[in-house]
C-alpha cells in the first residue's frame, strides 16, 4: 500500500456546511487506521476531508502510531476550524456554533500553520 491510500478507515465524522443561501451540504472527515511507514522509523495516520475542496488523502506522522494518532486529531482541528473562519460558511457537526467534536487548541487559534506541518 503506497501513501495515496487510505487503508482501513477506522473512523468518519459527517459535517454539515451551510451556505448563505440556506443550501446545506455533507462533507465527511476520514481517518485511516495508523501505521508503521515503509522505512519502518516512524509512523503515520492517513486523513481525508471529502467535500471541503482539496480531497488529496494526507499522512500525519509521529514517532509512533500514538502520536500520530494525537498530531491526526488536532491537525484535523486546526484545518476544519480555519476552513470555518475563511470560508465565512456555517460548519457544525450537531448544531451551529458546535466545536464539530474537534476542540479548538488555545495555541492554534492565532497560527496559520498546522500543527506537525
């Protein structure tokens, strides 16, 4: 398996998007089952946004499969909450307002960088 798959997808999130015109639409966050890399000194967990644009399939790595896992969740985060602020669109998981089960990091609010990238 190269770096272009996903893998065993071991969880997905349904986010709504609402437009101004009231027209709502289903994005869906995947996250891949993490792993070793191939040079075996490190290891990664593969996401994929389907519905914001860019539907590339990333690799988030770490030391090990642990904090890949850890960098994967915030880096998940940073982009859906900066993709709310730059889009001026509605992007809520349950309800409008809501943190789409991403908690915001203190740190990563005044950063236009990911974290781990």
């Amino acid at each position: 398996m190269g770096f272009a798959s996903m893998g065993e997808v071991i969880a997905e999130r349904a986010l709504t998007v609402l437009q101004g015109d009231g027209y709502t639409k289903q994005v869906f966050v995947r996250l891949g089952k993490p792993q070793s890399s191939p040079q075996g000194d490190e290891s990664y967990c593969p996401i994929q946004f389907v519905g914001l644009g860019d539907e590339r399939i990333r690799q988030i790595f770490g030391i090990d499969t642990f904090q890949a896992l850890q960098l994967t969740l915030r880096y998940i985060s940073f982009r859906l909450h900066h993709y709310r602020k730059e889009s001026n669109l509605i992007l809520y998981a349950w309800e409008q307002g809501d943190d789409m089960g991403f908690p915001e990091y203190p740190q990563d609010k005044s950063s236009s960088n990911p974290p781990g990238v």
